[in-house]
C-alpha cells in the first residue's frame, strides 16, 4: 500500500499550491481580484451567466478556478505524499485518521442538510470541497503527535 503514495517532496509542492490557492480564493472573494488576462473563452459542458451554454464555448475568468484547483490539488498532495519516515505504523494511523475524517465529514453534512437552508447551504456544500481532506489532515496530524509522544 505504501507505493500508492507520492514522494515525501511532493507535500513542499502540496503545501506551496495549497497557500497559492488559499490567497487567491481571498482576493477573488475578499476583494473581487480578476485580472483580465484570465478572461478567456473556455469550453463548457454547461454555463449559464447571462446566456446558457451547452457543450459549447464560454467566456470566463480563471481565477477563481485556479483558486480551487490549487487549494483542493494542494491538499491531496499533502494528503497523499508520504511521511518522512512511513511505517506499518503510520499506515496504521492513516486508515484510522481517514475513518474519522469521513465520519466526522459526514455528520457535518448531516447537520448542515438539517439546520442549513438557502443560500448558505449552497455555501456549506461548496466547502464540502475541501473539508474531507483538511479534516484528515488535521486527525492525521494529531496521531502522529500523539504516537510520537508514547
């Protein structure tokens, strides 16, 4: 199991992408930044701003979708590099960290389907996006520390 993971340099590539998109999910929502050198014509299996489009071209700025590739491809990379030091017992913690984080993810989503509604449950559902990996992360990393001490 251990050679379905990624070289341990690839969490330094992982952890860059993942700021890169962090700051730029800020400025396009905190300060509406889209530089016109990213309005291009894209291929669209479905857009719909002013006109709706169908398996055709549209335009549109990439920055907020560089934002999202870059957040969500830095977690997964972080995600799955390994450790300096993989172990049976770090695969160990990452089968358990992964249990949580879908259990913990899920009764988040079970929570919000109950008391979230409107606009802020779209909300909530497009955060979905990077919840499962950050929470594993988070347990992941609380493990180790934790098998690192005993």
């Amino acid at each position: 199991m251990e050679k379905l993971f990624l070289p341990y340099r690839f969490k330094f590539i992982g952890y860059g992408l993942f700021l890169a998109g962090i700051i730029s999910g800020y400025l396009v929502l905190e300060h509406h930044y889209m530089p016109d050198f990213l309005d291009v014509p894209v291929f669209a299996v479905h857009s719909q701003y002013v006109k709706k489009t169908v398996m055709g071209m549209s335009q549109t700025n990439l920055m907020d979708d560089f934002a999202l590739l870059f957040t969500l491809t830095g977690l997964l990379l972080v995600m799955f590099s390994k450790n300096r030091n993989e172990t049976p017992e770090v695969m160990g913690l990452r089968v358990k960290a992964i249990f949580y984080a879908v259990l913990a993810n899920s009764f988040f989503i079970i929570i919000s389907i109950l008391f979230i509604f409107g606009i802020g449950f779209v909300k909530i559902a497009f955060l979905q996006l990077f919840t499962l990996p950050a929470i594993y992360l988070v347990i992941f990393r609380v493990l180790m520390l934790r098998s690192e001490k005993t």
